[in-house]
C-alpha cells in the first residue's frame, strides 16, 4: 500500500497526505470507480446524475474508452472493482446513452445504469458555475484510478487550472488506464472533473488535462428535453425502380446521432432509427428526423445520399455547428433547400458544402452569416444547371481559401452576384479571370 501511495504523491504540489488519509481516501473511494474493458482500457465512476427531473444512477467516462459504436457492437461491457474483487459484466444499450461528446471535445460519455446496486458508492458532483479565477477554490484535488489498469490508486495535486473553453489542467499523478477517471476537490469530496489525458507544452513538459464537469452537466441541462424537441429536418426521397429493395440513404456522418436522441418518421410513421430505409415501392418518400440535441458538427451529413431531392431546414438548429464541409456533397437529385433561419454564424468551414449538386437550379442563401468562414473551397464545384447565385450579402473578409468555388461555366455566364468587396477578394484568391455581376 505504502509504495502505491507514494507514487501517486506530487512532493511539491499539497501539504504532506498521510497514509491514513489516504486509506480512508481508497476505502471510501474503491467502489466508486471500476476499471473498464471497453474502446481502450480506462477507469469509470458511478454518480447521479439529474436527468429529466429524476436523479439517475449512471456510468461516467471518457468516450474514448466508450464510445456509442463500442456498445452497439459489444452489448455487454467488462467492469471490475474494489482491486478486482467484483468483475462483472453489464448489460449496456444505445438508448442508455444520455449524454456523448466526441473525444475531440469534452470526451465524456454518460450511461444510464439500468438498476441502483448496493455495493456501488455513488460519488457527489461539483456542477457549481466557474469562472476563470475558480482554481482559486480548489487548491488540492485528488484523481481517483485505475493506473496501469492495475490498482484502485489516488493521485494528488495542487490547483487546477482552466486553459480554454472546457479544459482544465492539473498536476496529479497519472499512467495509461486513468482515463476517465473522476477529478475530485479534497475539502469537499466532490467531483469537479473528468480526467482525459496529457499534452506536452515547452520543454516537453507533461501536463494532465481534463474536462470540467459543469459542461457535459450543463448541456444535459440545456440541450436535452425528450419531451419538447424542436430541432428536425424535413425531407423528400426520390425511389425509382432500381432501387426499390435497397438501402437508401438519407444521412452519412451521423457520429453524434443514435436511437436515444434520435426520432425517425417515414411517410408519418415512427420508425426504429437508422440512417438509411430500404423502400418496397418507387415514388416520392417523406422522411422526418426530430432531434434532441443541437450539432456541433454538419461535416458530411448528407454526403452522397444520391436519393434526396428536396430538404427542409427551416426548423433544423445549427448555432453551434462550426463545420459544414461536404455537408450536401453528391447529392446528385437534390433540387430544393429551404434554409430560412438557418445559422451560420459560428461556421468556418463551407470545403464542398454543395460539391456536385447537379441538379439544384437555384438557392436561396440569404440567410448565411459567412463572417467567419474561412474555407470555401469548391463550395459549388460542379453545381453545373446552379445558373444564378446571389452572393451580394456574403462577407469573405475572413476567408482564406476559395480555390474553384464555383463552377467555371457559372463563372463565365455571369451568373453570380457579388457585392464589391466580394468581388475583390474572389480576384486575389482565384487566378482564372472572374466575370461577376457587381452591386
């Protein structure tokens, strides 16, 4: 015990922790974390979690050691606990999933337990709002984890500190197998954070990184009401003869997308969710998509989906979306977008939003706040029956590519309008001579 301890002690970061608080710390502790078997091998923690007016027994982690396509292909998942004493398996579903966010942002996933168990010692969560002098308030913090995948072990630390939007830094003591686990405020026994690995800054000095915990609670509290969503999408498949008895698709990425938050209508009736349908007869098929959540991503969202031939965005919410790239590439019968409230103010990346659209004829774009994109890159490449485009709203100040944005035959016709500062910066990033109605 003494050695294992002593490894998980920072000599400069708190005042001296003995062994004895240390074994109080373990013996409280052991069965509120359990080490995980899943993506990769980390350290969970058990909590409540306020969910729909209920409190909630729930798994906590990180996403990159159980993310939503893990459990779907597994179905069962390996936990053991207290020093491996309890190993068992238990039984998870997609529709357990209240709350996910990939590991290139918070990296958390939150699982609803199907049943409270006794043995379990559920920890106590810090949701309290931070600002950036909160550290101040947390002078010594422990990590609770299975280091190695070995040990329930706890690591102290001195101070966090918060680095960008979500991200908090500190200086416990961690190893491979210690994602995931719980970030707690010594005073208190609370649970401030979730560790989710180390980054390198100068010298090559190693710093350990988690997400503070009031943002994954924060967005179950904002985000997430089963019983009011508002945010879907509307659209009309064209099936013709050929593809009767195929899967047809009508989404691509659907990384953020599952069977929890996720309801699915074809011609009015409620489906199990899936990204494709296979249709028995050709016609004109109406798909409605009712989420609830908002995106952070639309980066290939209709990517190829060849069958689409109109979509209505008017109630699609995307204030958080910062990535459009590719969003309706290939979507080679697509005619109509309605994208009246659509949001864009957020988005940098437009890369072959339209890339291919052969069939769409005209687009109503008014609604885009182009301020911060920076990329545009093919934007409507191939888009070769799109004869008019006004453009004249469009801010490019903050664009930095545009090569081949738009079709060359477009170019030429004289299709496209543009207001002047427009004009002037397609000129600098374009080499081939532009030809643009100006106002």
């Amino acid at each position: 015990m003494e050695e294992r301890i002593e490894e998980g002690i920072i000599k400069e970061s708190i005042d001296p922790i003995t062994i004895k608080q240390t074994e109080e710390i373990l013996n409280q502790m052991k069965n509120s974390i359990c080490k995980i078997k899943g993506k990769a091998t980390g350290t969970g923690f058990f909590c409540y979690i306020n969910y729909e007016g209920k409190e909630i027994p729930c798994l906590m982690t990180n996403y990159h050691v159980l993310d939503n396509d893990f459990i779907k292909e597994k179905k069962m998942i390996e936990i053991s606990m207290n020093d491996n004493e309890i190993n068992e398996e238990i039984s998870i579903k997609e529709k357990d999933i209240i709350y996910l966010s990939p590991n290139n942002e918070y990296d958390t996933i939150i699982i609803k337990l199907q049943k409270e168990e006794n043995y379990i010692n559920y920890l106590k969560l810090d949701d309290k709002l931070f600002n950036k002098n909160s550290e101040k308030g947390y002078e010594s913090i422990y990590i609770l984890h299975y280091p190695n995948a070995s040990f329930a072990s706890v690591s102290y630390g001195k101070g966090i500190k918060i680095i960008n939007n979500y991200d908090i830094e500190h200086r416990c003591n961690t190893l491979s197998g210690s994602s995931g686990g719980p970030i707690l405020n010594l005073t208190t026994n609370k649970v401030i954070g979730i560790h989710k690995g180390a980054i390198n800054k100068n010298n090559n000095v190693k710093f350990n990184i988690g997400t503070l915990l009031k943002f994954p609670l924060n967005e179950i509290k904002n985000n997430i009401n089963k019983n009011n969503i508002k945010n879907e999408i509307n659209m009309e498949v064209n099936i013709n003869v050929e593809d009767t008895n195929n899967k047809i698709y009508f989404l691509n990425n659907v990384s953020e997308i599952n069977d929890s938050n996720t309801e699915l209508y074809i011609n009015n009736i409620k489906h199990e969710f899936k990204k494709y349908f296979e249709p028995t007869n050709q016609g004109i098929y109406s798909i409605k998509l009712k989420f609830n959540f908002n995106f952070k991503s639309c980066s290939g969202l209709f990517l190829g989906c060849k069958n689409l031939k109109s979509i209505d965005l008017s109630s699609f919410n995307t204030k958080d979306v910062i990535n459009m790239s590719r969003m309706f590439e290939n979507c080679i019968q697509l005619e109509s977008v309605n994208f009246s409230s659509f949001n864009t103010r957020n988005v940098s990346n437009m890369i072959r939003m339209f890339y291919n659209c052969r069939n769409l004829k005209r687009i109503d774009l008014s609604s885009f706040d182009t301020k911060n994109v920076k990329y545009m890159n093919q934007m409507f490449y191939k888009c070769i029956n799109l004869k008019t485009i006004d453009l004249t709203h469009f801010d490019l100040k903050n664009v930095c590519e545009m090569k081949s944005m738009f079709y060359f035959e477009n170019v030429f016709n004289g299709g496209i309008n543009v207001n002047k500062e427009a004009y002037e910066k397609i000129k600098e990033l374009n080499s081939f001579i532009t030809k643009f109605s100006c106002f």
